[in-house]
C-alpha cells in the first residue's frame, strides 16, 4: 500500500522552475531520506508535501488522501518536526496550542484534555526528578526517570 505518491509536481518559485515533474512514492514500513546539494530541492519538496508551497501541476496523496482534494483530512495524516520550530514570540505556549489545534481541525475542548494530559506528563516526571535529586542528597547529580 503506498503511503505517500507524490507525481508530477512542478513548483515555481517566483519565475524559476524549482521541482519539474518530480514523482516518487513511498510505501508503508519504508525509510526514505531527501539527499542532494543545496538548492536541489529537498526543502521544496517538504514544504510542498506540508502545503506551504503551491505546485503549478501535479497530485500529492497521503494514505490516498489528495491533497487538493480534502486539505484538512491529508494535512492530519502528517506530522512533521521543523529544523527550527515555528514559534512566535507574543504568544503563549498555550496560544501556540490554540493556533496549531485550530489548523488542524481540534475542538477547543479536545485540545485542552491534551493540553491537560501533557501538563501532567510533565509535572510527574519533574516530580520525580526532585525527588531523585533530594534522594541523592546532592545538588550536582540529577537523574532522569522515564
């Protein structure tokens, strides 16, 4: 079963010709890696996948979701970790959460049992680290409990 087909995709930047009818498929279970100079297109082709890049031509199909066909079912299909996070500084971590959640589609009262469920991930294991590191009885050794 293929997971990702991405066929014939033309991108332009401006009036230069970045991606020209580019296809390649990936199927479930495998491990692909983008490998090429700077300037080939390896960052072309992942913001195109994510949709922050518009193709001239083409399809893009997630799990056989198109992406033109039903942007918000194909963008849920994905996760993705930026190089560097897309993080803007007059915003709240929680606003963050907010922005992300509504791009997705989750309803106010989802996001915030998972907002919820995180928060107290993190103060249970911060817990345990104070209580290892008073355990310890040293102030230079801290150690992680997962």
């Amino acid at each position: 079963m293929l997971t990702l087909q991405f066929e014939d995709v033309c991108v332009d930047i401006g009036k230069n010709p970045i991606l020209k009818d580019v296809s390649f498929s990936i199927e479930k279970g495998q491990i692909v890696a983008l490998i090429g100079h700077n300037g080939a297109g390896k960052s072309t082709i992942m913001k195109t996948i994510m949709g922050w890049l518009e193709k001239n031509k083409g399809n893009i199909a997630i799990n056989g979701i198109n992406q033109d066909e039903s942007f918000l079912a194909y963008k849920k299909q994905i996760a993705y970790i930026p190089e560097e996070p897309f993080l803007l500084s007059e915003l709240t971590a929680m606003q963050h959460f907010q922005l992300y959640g509504q791009s997705y589609g989750i309803s106010e009262k989802e996001l915030n049992e998972k907002v919820e469920h995180l928060i107290n991930l993190l103060v249970t294991r911060i817990s345990r680290i104070i209580i290892q590191r008073d355990e310890t009885k040293s102030s230079n050794n801290l150690c992680f409990i997962t």
